[in-house]
C-alpha cells in the first residue's frame, strides 16, 4: 500500500488560503492536529520542536501511528474527544469542537480494544448501520456488500464471541465503515491477526483510500507500519514525534 510518494499523502507545508497556484483555496486536510499559540511559543529543543509541528494528513494517505505501548491508541481515541488542553484537531475541516455531530458523521472508528455487541456477525454489521441513523434497506445491502468484501460471509451467523481476533478485526473494520465515512481511525487492526485476514484488511484499506476516503491506524509493529502505511509517525505520551527512531520504509 506504500504510496511511493509521501510528498501527495502527507505535507507539513502552508494550507492558507491563496497558498496554493493561482490562489485557490486549498483542499482541507483529511485531519489536522496542532497545538494552539500558547502551547506552540517558546524556545523548544529537537524533540519537542517535533512534537510541536502540526500534523496534516491529506485526503486518500493511509498512515500509521506507532508506540511500544497503548499510547497510539489512546491518541486515536481522544482525537474526536477534542479535550486535550492546548491541542486543536480538526476533520476536513471541521473543528471537533465545534461540530462533534458533523465529524462524527465524517469518521469511522474501531475503538481501544475493538468494542462490539455479542451477537452474530450480520446482526452486529446491521446494528452499526442503525445507530449511524442509515434506512434498513441501505443498512442491509452494505451488510451484505461488506460480508462479501470482508471475506465473513461463512461466519455472518456466528457469534462475535466465537470468532478469531483476525475475523473479529474484519468484523470491527465493517462496522466502522458501513457509513461510508472520508476518515478512519483504526486502533490495531491488523496486529496479532493471522495472514489471511490481514492480506483482506490490507486490500479493503487499499481500495477505500484510492477511492474514497482516509486511514489511521495505530500499531506497536514498526514493520507492519512501514509495509502498510505510505507515512508512520511515533506517538509518546499523548504527542507525536516525527524525529524518533524507526525503521526505513
């Protein structure tokens, strides 16, 4: 999935308006995370000049956060909480802050422990599907469609209980996709699961950002992010870190 160009998926550069050939405005980031005026100021040394950059991920990158710990996670799962002092976060534009009913609709998530009812696969898929206020018959065809490009369609009627963490991931995956929203925020997908599942999770990830949207996903595999990801950033209690030690692309 590695784009080959990390220049057209991830840019720290100036987005003002004008900024851009012949001054139009210039398309939102997919998200941006920075700190405010307060908390950037002051002298900072190497790693916390790092720390301080804003981080911008344009539209269709897929891009992993890494830590050896649950740090990448927890960054993840407060980003739509907008509670972090000093740190602004915004999704295509739209302040969390400001409108957490409108970014809720722009994002889907798979939550810190990937999170789902225990019940069988295609009832858990069709509940996503209501509670994201979607009709029965559009919640049913993208259950369906979703069951066949997840590979799940010989365990839609087991329970969620039973499935391996890999089936488990797909099923996750499925639901935070089923409204079709332009970002995602992954928590481990594709740690500890088996081959089969992580080949299905690498090609339904790979298509939804040609096509539609934006990836993040955390993991603590530095070799899982690089292959995956056109762009790994490091996270350390609660920041990002672009100039901590990891491994080449």
């Amino acid at each position: 999935m590695h784009s080959g160009s990390v220049g057209r998926r991830f840019a720290v550069h100036d987005h003002r308006p004008g900024a851009t050939p012949g001054g139009s405005p210039p398309e939102p980031m997919a998200l941006e995370v920075r700190r405010t005026a307060d908390e950037a100021s002051g002298a900072l040394d190497a790693c916390a000049a790092s720390r301080a950059r804003p981080l911008r991920i344009e539209p269709h990158a897929c891009v992993a956060a890494v830590s050896d710990d649950d740090a990448a996670d927890w960054f993840l799962a407060r980003l739509l909480r907008g509670d972090k002092p000093g740190r602004s976060v915004s999704v295509y534009g739209v302040d969390v802050r400001a409108d957490r009913a409108a970014v809720q609709r722009l994002v889907g998530v798979v939550s810190v422990g990937m999170p789902l009812p225990e019940v069988p696969v295609r009832d858990a898929l069709m509940t996503a599907g209501r509670h994201k206020g979607l009709s029965p018959e559009t919640t049913s065809q993208r259950t369906a469609d979703l069951t066949d490009v997840l590979g799940l369609r010989a365990v839609e009627h087991a329970a969620v209980s039973g499935l391996s963490r890999g089936q488990r991931s797909r099923v996750a995956l499925g639901c935070a996709l089923l409204h079709v929203p332009k970002l995602l925020l992954l928590c481990q997908p594709l740690d500890e699961v088996d081959s089969a599942s992580e080949k299905i999770i690498c090609r339904v990830l790979s298509r939804y950002t040609a096509s539609t949207g934006t990836a993040v996903f955390s993991t603590r595999s530095r070799p899982t992010a690089h292959r995956v990801a056109g762009l790994v950033f490091s996270v350390h209690d609660d920041e990002v870190c672009f100039t901590c030690p990891s491994a080449p692309h």
